[in-house]
C-alpha cells in the first residue's frame, strides 16, 4: 500500500481546510471535509491547545488513518488549574489548586509519552510537573502530595481511574484559586510598595536600591519594575516613575 503523510500542528477541536491543513492535503485527493471532522472530532479535548496531528492518507484508495498526539504536560495542567501561566516562585507562591482526579485525567492522556510504568508513576510524573508551576494538588504543596501518593491515600482513585469532578466540587476548587490569586496580588502590592520605599531611600539610585532589595528578597520581576537596570550609556539613577519610563522605552 502507497502512503503518505502529512503532520501539522493544529489548535484542538479547530481543524479547517484553510493553510496549513487543506493545501497539504488537497493534492492527496482524499476528502478534507470528513478529515477535518475527525481531527475535530478527536482532538475536541485540547480546545485553546496546539495539538501535534498526524494524516497517512492511501494513496490509492483515498482512505485515511489520523493519529493525534497530546500537548505537554504543562499546557494540561493550565487548561485543568484555568490558568494562563505558572507560578513566578513555585517553591513559595502557588497560583491553584488541582484535584487527584484532575491529575489522573491527565496522566491517562499523556500515558503513551510518559517515563512511567502505570497510572501511579504517571500520577507521580504530573504532580512533579505541578510542582514546577506552582500548582497545589490536593491542597497542599505537590512535593507533599507526591508522598501522600506513594503512601497510597489516592490507590483507590488511582486503581478506578476516576477522573470526573461534582459540580461543587469544581466550584470549590474556582473559589479556592481566586483566594489564591488575590492573596498574590495583595503580596505582590505590598512588595512594590515596599521596593518603592527602598528605591527613594537609596535616593533613586538604582544598584544601590537593586542590592538592598536583593537583601529584602524583592521579587525579581518588581525590581525590574520599580528600578529598571539603566541601558549602557545612562545614569544610573531612576526617574521618579522608572515603571513608566520603562514602558516608554519598550
């Protein structure tokens, strides 16, 4: 049987016959229209996610075999947690909450390109990933969970594959990330404050001011905020709005 095949990134549940998809396909001969369907069909879980999709079309007789690969683990954990990105500081600012269930539809998905040998190796493999995103499992921080795990508290789940969550229990876990995320921001508005006194204590010197919030463990991302690293050439001194000033030179 002659074959060929095309390979393509393609954003889930969105498949079309427009660039890069159809064009690829059309000289193929095979029908777009019902490979469209299919590859939306299949990949309907991953909406908002690039998913690598595989078409080997039968030369000859024009039937087609789709194969659908699964996006990284990182991009499942957001899509689960419904947040846009990780933690800054995923050792001491966590940014969700995810359910064992939510862990477990995970590692069943991304199963074929796991490390692991089962379900509860691949449950172990997710939260290590959570961990490095700063996402909570189970409400407490995923190194803790991860013990939790291998002391067998979730066999049971695990062992039944449950992956589905109550409606109350979804809602609980919404409530519980915008705490989360409200905390952070309160945190976050304190620390520049607080990286504002600094900065006009050092009177708007900025090494000065960057070594001294260095000390106070000012966020790296706030310190780049509140006292830009003077471009080569200028004083390094800031402006009295250095946040503004660095967004005017963006």
């Amino acid at each position: 049987m002659a074959s060929q095949s095309v390979e393509s990134l393609i954003e889930g549940g969105k498949a079309s016959a427009a660039p890069p998809l159809g064009p690829a396909l059309g000289p193929l001969g095979v029908n777009i229209g019902a490979v469209v369907a299919k590859i939306n069909e299949m990949t309907g879980d991953f909406k908002g996610m690039k998913v690598p999709v595989k078409v080997t079309v039968d030369t000859e007789t024009k039937e087609f075999d789709i194969s659908v690969g699964t996006p990284p683990a990182a991009q499942l954990i957001k899509q689960e947690a419904g947040i846009q990105k990780a933690s800054g500081r995923p050792s001491t600012e966590h940014v969700a909450d995810l359910a064992i269930e939510q862990v477990i539809k995970i590692a069943k998905m991304k199963q074929s390109s796991l490390l692991a040998a089962d379900t509860k190796a691949g449950v172990k493999e997710i939260i290590g990933t959570c961990n490095s995103m700063g996402v909570k499992v189970e409400g407490t921080h995923a190194a803790d969970t991860i013990k939790r795990v291998e002391q067998g508290e979730f066999d049971e789940k695990i062992k039944a594959g449950k992956t589905e969550l109550t409606a109350e229990e979804k809602q609980k876990l919404e409530e519980e990330k915008k705490a989360m995320q409200a905390e952070l921001a309160e945190k976050h508005a304190e620390m520049e404050k607080q990286a504002r006194d600094i900065l006009a204590k050092a009177g708007n010197d900025v090494d000065k001011a960057r070594k001294a919030m260095e000390e106070e463990g000012i966020d790296q991302v706030i310190m780049d905020k509140v006292a830009p690293k003077a471009v080569a050439g200028e004083e390094g001194k800031a402006e009295d709005k250095p946040a503004e000033k660095a967004e005017e030179k963006k």
